[in-house]
C-alpha cells in the first residue's frame, strides 16, 4: 500500500467509513504526526515513534496504540464493550470504536512514547 487513501480503499467495503472516519480523528487528536505506512498498515508517526496505527481485516478493525495507552484506559475500552490485546483495540462495523476512546488513546500513546 502507498498511502492511506489506497489502504482503505482496499479495505472490505463494510470497514471503509469506519477506517475513514479512525484516519480523521488521529489525525485531528495527532496534528503533528505525519502518515505513514509501516508493517503494511497505516499509521501516525511523531520523529521515529509510530503512535497509532489501524487496520482492517476480515471480521474486524483495530487500532493499535502504545501498551501503557491501552493499560490506562483498559476500564473504557471495557466499558465500550470491545477487546484489547496489550497492543490494540478490536471493533467492528456493529460495534465500533467510540470517538471519546480513540482520543484518550491517541493521546496516552503520545504522552507514552513521547
């Protein structure tokens, strides 16, 4: 992939607003990062540090944050009913990531590998 745009118009068709819609609120929560696309996936970089990434598979989305971001929020992403590995977020289009959530993460990941 080449960019983002073309990530996620290779997206399954379900995922695309979703991924869309991801892309616009790290980028409004990261202003100073720049796009890239590392490990195949897209994601937001601040110097040589990837502060957020997302992806989209099969069934579902993720994003993909520093472990001490998902630690810190584990009672939220919880609470909004979806799974975290140490690493990342799972959702979906039925269930989606809630706009509050994506920020606290982007923003404890920044403050994590800052």
């Amino acid at each position: 992939m080449a960019d983002h745009d073309s990530y996620i118009a290779a997206a399954p068709e379900p995922f695309r607003p979703l991924l869309a819609r991801l892309r616009a609120q790290l980028a409004a929560a990261l202003p100073e990062a720049d796009e890239v696309i590392e490990y195949n996936m897209p994601g937001f970089r601040i110097g040589k540090a990837i502060v957020a990434g997302y992806a989209a598979f099969s069934k579902q989305c993720g994003l993909y944050v520093a472990p001490a971001a998902i630690a810190a929020h584990a009672g939220d992403i919880a609470a909004a009913g979806l799974k975290a590995s140490k690493t990342g977020v799972t959702f979906s289009a039925a269930k989606p990531i809630p706009d509050d959530l994506v920020e606290k993460l982007a923003s404890a990941s920044r403050k994590a590998l800052a």
